[in-house]
C-alpha cells in the first residue's frame, strides 16, 4: 500500500488514499466526512450527508488528464492537492455541484 501523504492542513485528516481505477480517499475535513474519487477523466469530493457517494451534502468535480482513463492513476500526491483544492471550496461557501453531473445520461434521475 501506498504511504498517504500529509495534507498539511490540520483539518483534513486521510484515513484512505488508495487504488488505481479509481483512486479513492476518505477521511474528514473539519470534523465532516469526505469521500475523494478519481476516475476516468474526473476527480470529485463529496463531503457530508448520510450517503457520501449518492446524496452528499457538497459534492464538487473537475475534468482531468488527456486521456479517458487518465484519473484513476493520478499520484497521491496530485490527489491531496485536488482534495485540498475542493476543500478550500467547500470552506469559502461555494454552492454545491448537482450529484448527477458525472454521471450518464442513462443513471441520472428523471
């Protein structure tokens, strides 16, 4: 297993950071759960709410790479920057992404 690396601020505390398709994290940021994922050509955090993956309270995403499967072997150290990037969003307010903008056409709800 990968050694996690230290995210530098006291409250973002990893309990996981690991795999390849997909890299997946989770922990706690201000005492709130987290879930990072990194697949495909996306990386998300959600933070809070009774379901971390379907219906999080806060849930933000970003496109990433040049390739379709170039997320999910994205370095730990890439993946506690992005972490720390959303969660530097999630401090300052910003609204919420919807949940279903990853996800396709197909599983989105009507």
């Amino acid at each position: 297993m990968t050694e996690i690396p230290e995210s530098g601020d006291p409250g973002i505390v990893i309990d996981l950071l690991e795999g390849e398709c997909p890299v997946q994290g989770e922990g706690l940021v201000d005492g709130v759960e987290f879930y990072f994922r990194a697949r495909g050509a996306r990386w998300s955090l959600s933070i809070g709410g009774t379901d971390l993956v379907g219906n999080p309270d806060w849930y933000y995403e970003e496109p990433y790479g040049t390739g379709p499967y170039d997320a999910g072997v994205m370095s730990p150290e890439e993946a506690v920057a992005f972490l720390k990037k959303a969660v530097g969003l999630w401090r300052a307010g910003a609204e919420p992404m919807p949940r279903t903008s990853c996800l396709p056409s197909w599983f989105r709800p009507a």
